[in-house]
C-alpha cells in the first residue's frame, strides 16, 4: 500500500472522529444552553449505557458463532443499571460492573 495513500486513510481516520467533538464544543463556548437542552443532556449517560449494553447483554457469541444468553453479564447489568440512571454517572456503573463480572468468573469459572 502506498505511503501517501495510508496517510489520507489517517487524516480522513481524524477528521470523522476528531472533528465532529470538535465544532460543538467550539460553536457552543461560552454560550449559556437554555434549560431544558441542558436537563437533556444531563441524561444521555443513562441512555447511552443501555444501548451499548443491551445487544451485548442479552446475547453472546458462542463457538461457532451460535449466540446464546449470558446470565452473569445480565445479573451485572441488573446491579449496575438502576446507579447509572440515579447518579447520571458512568463511572461507578462501569467500575462495578467490571468488579462483578470478575468476581462472577472467578467463582463460577466457565
């Protein structure tokens, strides 16, 4: 692959990453957000969780690609949900999770 080909694929890499965080925050500085867009955003992390979690959550890939259910990733989630839509928070919703899950595999070693 040619060098100057492999050095757009990067920039093009960081402009569709990069620049898209970018303009918001630049376009939004130092204007003050009017109520109820700011109460919005104050939710998203309780939104983003479940969607991310969920497809991951109800099923898993086994061999073979079969999917089946995973009761140790769904008892975490159970646990780890209902802290992230009361502290609006994802930090300890991850940490326990991840406290959990390995304490799980550690005991019930598949």
């Amino acid at each position: 692959m040619d060098q100057t080909l492999i050095l757009w694929i990067i920039v093009g890499m960081w402009a569709v990453s990069f620049l898209p965080r970018m303009l918001p925050l630049q376009l939004l500085s130092g204007r003050q957000l009017h109520p109820l867009v700011a109460a919005w955003l104050k939710l998203v992390p309780a939104a983003v969780l479940p969607a991310i979690l969920v497809p991951l959550v109800l099923l898993e890939k086994g061999e073979g690609g079969t999917l089946h259910f995973n009761a140790l990733f769904l008892i975490t989630t159970l646990i780890c949900f209902p802290l992230a839509a009361k502290y609006k928070s994802l930090s300890l919703p991850v940490v326990l999770g991840m406290a959990l899950v390995a304490a799980g595999r550690w005991i019930f070693p598949v």
